[in-house]
C-alpha cells in the first residue's frame, strides 16, 4: 500500500508541475439536485498537440454521501474529422463515500479518455459541444478501500458567449470495494446543469 500511495503523491507532483506552463485555463461549475461539482483546467499548445492538467472535486449529500477529489493530466489533439478533439491521460482520485450505513475510502489511479465535438455551422445555428469522458481505474490501480472505479460522463455545452458555455451533462459512477467492505458497490446517476468559462 505504501508503495502506491507513493506513486499518486509523484503522479499528483507531476500533474501540478505541469500546471505553471500552461497558458488558457477553463473553470466549470456544476450543480444538481443533490450535488456539486467544479473543476479548473489548465491547456499548454505543444507542437504535438495539447497538454491538459487539472484538479477538481465533487460533493453529493444524498443516500450516498460521498466526496472525492481529483487531478488528471492528458495529452489531446485533433483526431479523424475537423473538430473533433480527444484526449487520453490519467485521472488521480481521493475521496470519502458513505453507503448503505457503511463508511468507505476511495483511492485510484484511473485511465482517462476524452473527447470533445464542435459541431460544424452547417449542423447547429448556435455554437455546440458534445462532450464525452470515461476514467476506469481496475483494481491493481485502486487502494485504500477501493477494488474498481468506473465513471462515465456525456453531455453538450451551449456557448452563449465566445468564452462561455452552459454544460448539460449526466453522469454514471460506479465505485467497488473490496473484502473487508464485503465487496460492496455504489453507484450513482447524475444528470446536471453548469457554466463553464475559459479564459
């Protein structure tokens, strides 16, 4: 366990070290009704393509109380067609969860793949995003109490102005633990509406 929690403390280094050259920056704020939910981004032009880092953090107070926190890092550009951008990084996670009267700790390292679609004039009037991510960290890259952690988002963001978005997004979370939590799962569905501001 030690070596690996020595391994997220050098992943979360390298992600912040990464923060300090990056030059465009996007803060988004969700919300529904029973959680919320931000996140900061920071975006580096590379000559290869783009560097994303990041550090955000979700509350939900509902039957399952949990918070976790998280920071990610991601090399994207554009693939296939015009407007099409993904990314492919890995996303550090933390976080308390309380369900079913049992009390749980959350600790991973999970893949993360996104992707990002402006759709062309010819198909929306308005400015359009549809917004895609899965992380998926298995249970060699889970410990403390966590055995597996799955998390699905799909949404649209609606620019209203050039530099600002509403984000309609929903979201599944699947979170496994392991024996001694007898092998228990929670899972979670969220549908939310946010801003999103880039500047």
């Amino acid at each position: 366990m030690n070596k690996k929690i020595a391994g997220l403390i050098v992943f979360f280094t390298v992600a912040i070290s990464g923060v300090a050259f990056a030059n465009t920056y996007q803060l988004e704020l969700n919300a529904s009704h029973s959680s919320v939910e931000a996140q900061f981004d920071i975006v580096q032009d590379l000559d290869v393509g783009l560097l994303i880092t990041g550090i955000g953090g979700v509350y939900n107070d509902n039957d399952d109380d949990y918070k976790i926190a998280d920071l990610k890092m991601a090399l994207g550009s554009e693939m296939l067609i015009p407007g099409l951008n993904c990314a492919l990084g890995f996303k550090g996670l933390l976080g308390e969860i309380e369900f079913d009267n049992i009390d749980g700790d959350l600790g991973a390292i999970g893949f993360l793949l996104s992707a990002v679609y402006d759709l062309p004039k010819t198909v929306a009037t308005i400015p359009l995003q549809i917004l895609a991510e899965v992380t998926v960290a298995p249970r060699p890259l889970c410990f403390i109490d966590s055995d597996k952690y799955v998390e699905m988002k799909a949404g649209f963001g609606i620019h209203i102005l050039e530099n600002a978005a509403i984000i309609v997004g929903y979201k599944h979370l699947d979170i496994h633990f392991d024996k001694e939590l007898a092998n228990r799962k929670m899972s979670d569905d969220i549908i939310s509406v946010g801003y999103r501001l880039s500047f």
